[in-house]
C-alpha cells in the first residue's frame, strides 16, 4: 500500500480497505506450469530428457513472466474519500474516483465466481466506469465501497442543514460566478 502514503492523501482521509486479487486470475499461468512440470516426463520422438528439461524451464518462466504482467502492479484501494486504481510497475497509471461522485455499483459474478467468492465490480460515475476485475470477495467490496458513499452523503446533508442561511449565500456566490 505504498502508493497511498500521508503525502498523498487528502487531509482527514484515511484507508478503510484495499481489495485483493483471487487467485483465478492466475489459472491460465498456472495451467502453463503444470503443463511445464509434466512435459520432461512425456516421451516425444527422438528427444532427450536434456531438451524436454530446456523447454520445461522456458515454460515456467513465460508462466511467472504472465503472471507478471497480469497482475501488473495493480491495487484497488478505498479510502474514507475516494476509490483509487494504480496500476503498474514500470510505468504507473492512476484513476481516481471522488466516492461523492459515484453513481453505481454494479457486482458481476459467474457460477464459478459465485462458488469460489471472485467477480468483477464496476464502479460509475457521470463519465467514467471503472471496473476491478477478479476481486476477492466482491460484494464485501461494494458495501465497503456503498458505506463510505453513505458516510459522505450522510455528511454533506447534515452540512446542509446546520446553517441554511450560509447554504444560500453559497448558493447564489455560484450562481453569480456562472454567470460571469
């Protein structure tokens, strides 16, 4: 979680979770492997067990390689503010997503998804949809997400409420400044 340190938070913000991978985003990999791990005992033609051991080996690394960029550095995190997606190890690339503008959650799971608790959440705002693929425990996630997206409107109401007088002001400041 070291992309997300006291230098680049927003003040009062704090992290309430970050989503994990499941591990089925890893099955082809892994398949790879196996199919690595088996090849120096099939015997193919002519070879010998010195070139089935060769291509043994380059399977297993293009299997770690794949997992590598599939996972590619990326973290899903959520803070008490906002829903952030780095992804990267090189090369960063960062998406971050205001919880005040959110407008839906929306959780996808398969059968098997369902069975081993992994699916995709996608995550809208006016513009935009992020979706976090392969999460671990993906509605756990989403009432993560709609709790702090609570919290907030919870806030900004009773905001709202506490001085309507300033509220207008506010209002018509705004609305003056549109106009210019």
């Amino acid at each position: 979680m070291a992309y997300l340190n006291k230098n680049n938070m927003m003040e009062g913000e704090h992290v309430v979770m970050e989503a994990r991978f499941h591990y089925m985003l890893y099955w082809l990999p892994a398949l790879l492997a196996i199919v690595a791990l088996v090849l120096p005992f099939i015997k193919i033609g002519d070879d010998t067990l010195k070139y089935r051991l060769i291509f043994s080996g380059v399977f297993i690394l293009l299997a770690a390689i794949w997992a590598m960029v599939i996972n590619n550095g990326k973290r899903f995190i959520l803070t008490n503010k906002r829903l952030v997606l780095k992804t990267g190890i090189i090369m960063r690339e960062s998406n971050e997503l205001m919880l005040r503008k959110c407008e839906g959650i929306k959780v996808r799971q398969t059968i098997m998804g369902r069975i081993l608790n992994y699916g995709d959440v996608q995550v809208s705002t006016g513009e935009e949809v992020d979706t976090f693929r392969y999460i671990w425990n993906p509605v756990g996630f989403s009432t993560k997400v709609n709790e702090q997206i609570d919290k907030i409107s919870s806030a900004m109401n009773v905001t709202e409420k506490e001085d309507p007088e300033e509220n207008q002001v506010i209002i018509a400041q705004t609305k003056s400044n549109k106009k210019k």
